[in-house]
C-alpha cells in the first residue's frame, strides 16, 4: 500500500516484477527504502522462484541467507541509521 511508503523504514521484494510493483505503488522510492532481498547477500538479484522451478530447496537458501543477512546489516546501523564501523 502507498501509506506503507511513510509508515515503514525499510520495504523488501523477493524479486524484480515486486520491486517494480512496489515502485509503482509507491509512487517511486525518494528515501531508498525499497530493496530485494538479495541485495544484501553475495548473489544480489532475485530469490528463486519455486512457482517455475519446482525447487524449494533453492528458494528456503535464498530466503535463510537474505533474512540472515539482512539482520546483520540492520544489527550494524545505529539509531540515527548510520553505519556502525
């Protein structure tokens, strides 16, 4: 939803037909709020698909080291949203 945009800080897509949804929902991304979930892994792109793939073992890895990742790059942020270094 469009109020999401406002309400929330951080907005994530599995994959790009999401994100592009989301973007047009949102009326574009002014604050950087939108991502997939890969982006913050090794393999940035899209988390497969098990709809085309049949593959569910493919898909839980994705989803496991995207939130793992994820988290880890949330722990790393301070108050004000800057990088922890």
């Amino acid at each position: 939803r469009n109020e999401d945009y406002e309400r929330y800080d951080l907005l994530i897509g599995m994959d790009r037909a999401n994100l592009r949804n989301m973007h047009r929902i949102c009326g574009g991304d002014f604050d950087g709020k939108l991502h997939l979930l890969m982006e913050f892994t090794d393999r940035p792109g899209d988390v497969a698909d098990p709809w085309y793939t049949g593959d569910f073992e493919t898909t839980w890895q994705d989803v496991s080291v995207g939130c793992s990742r994820l988290l880890g790059w949330l722990i790393s942020r301070d108050q004000s949203g800057e990088i922890v270094k």
